[in-house]
C-alpha cells in the first residue's frame, strides 16, 4: 500500500488500513444494536461524539441533521455535553425525532414512548436512578483506559528519505515518516489507541454490549 499523506507533513503506511478496520467494527457493533455512547464507554472513548462522525462517514448514520431547537432535561444536556454529543445528535443516533423526544422526556405522566426513556436508561442508566449492572460504569472505564497493553514505540533517522520513520512493535504494517519526530509520535499513539479498539470491539458480534457493561 502506497503511503498517504497526512496532516503535519507525514506520510503513513498501514494507517489507513488501521483506520478502515476500526470504523467497520464500530458499524457492526452499532448494527448489532449498540449505542453511541455504549460503544464509546466499551472502547474507553470519553467523546462519544468521535464515534458518532465516524459512522455518519460511513453513512450509518443519517448525515443530514439540521440544528435544532429542541433539548432534553438539563440532566441529560449535561450529561451529554460530557460525550460531546448535542441533544439532537444524540436522538439522530437513535432514528428519534427530537421533538418528539424532547415532548416524551419532558412528560410528567405515563410514558407514550418507552423506547425514548430506555434510550437514556441504557445510555446513562444514573439519569434514571437504575444500577449499572454488573460493573461499575466509572470503574469500567478506568478498566478500559488501562486494558490497553503499552505498544513499543520506535523511531529511527532514515537517510534516505531523510524524515524520521516510526513503527509499532508488533504492526509490521504500520510505518510512519514525518520531518518531526513529535508528529510521528502523535500519529503512533493515535495508531496503537485505534488498535487498542479494535481489539475491544473484535468481541462483538451478535452479543449486544450492554449485556457486557
């Protein structure tokens, strides 16, 4: 595979393939019935937001979202600013008009739509007072954050191409060259985290995630 060039003046080998490889796995998690957000928190994700553009590009998601007006509940706003995602991202990622689900969140009375209420209640089961199940959301995600075994970084000074070339022990395929070593570097610890998801989400299957958090 030829290198593509990339932002900070390197050019990379294999990122691309690593790139494709993560954001299939994320549809298929999502077409499997996850969430946004749950698969963000599978994969130690804080901004949930990052997962959601990668399945817009790749049209899983409807990329036609317009502003809007509506909100949730300050609870949910707030937690929701913590993912990165807008109210109305977020009900985009669940096929639910906002308005909609700003009405049904808003109801003091019997729910008419419990899909929208459960949507929460998966998503952010304290808004509703629920247990997180078997593992603690936030013990969870410190799990996650450390599951990642630490890559073996290395770059060298090539000669030839006269640009500093970094590798990861372990991803044959992966090479990245850049005139400062810091881009390089940054690009590596982006490759060996994309991995890192990967390997999470290898997992998922016909299983849904919530039955795992």
């Amino acid at each position: 595979m030829k290198g593509a060039y990339r932002m900070g003046g390197t050019d990379s080998r294999g990122l691309m393939d690593i790139e494709r490889e993560y954001g299939e796995r994320l549809c298929r998690a999502y077409g499997s019935g996850c969430s946004v957000v749950e698969i963000a928190r599978f994969i130690g994700c804080r901004k949930a937001v990052s997962v959601y553009r990668v399945l817009q590009r790749r049209g899983v998601i409807d990329s036609s979202l317009k502003r809007s007006r509506f909100r949730g509940p300050p609870e949910l706003e707030n937690a929701l600013r913590k993912t990165g995602m807008s109210f109305a991202q977020w009900c985009n990622s669940w096929r639910f008009d906002p308005k909609s689900a700003q009405e049904e969140l808003l109801k003091a009375e019997v729910s008419t739509r419990p899909d929208i209420r459960q949507a929460v209640g998966r998503d952010f089961p304290r808004l509703c007072g629920e247990e997180t199940g078997a593992v603690d959301l936030d013990e969870w995600e410190v799990e996650v954050s450390s599951l990642t075994t630490a890559s073996s970084f290395r770059i060298d000074w090539d000669h030839k191409l006269e640009r500093f070339v970094g590798t990861i022990a372990g991803a044959g395929s992966l090479m990245i060259s850049g005139k400062h070593p810091s881009v390089v570097m940054a690009e590596l610890v982006r490759a060996a985290w994309l991995l890192g998801a990967i390997e999470l989400l290898a997992g998922i299957g016909e299983k849904s995630l919530t039955r795992r958090i």
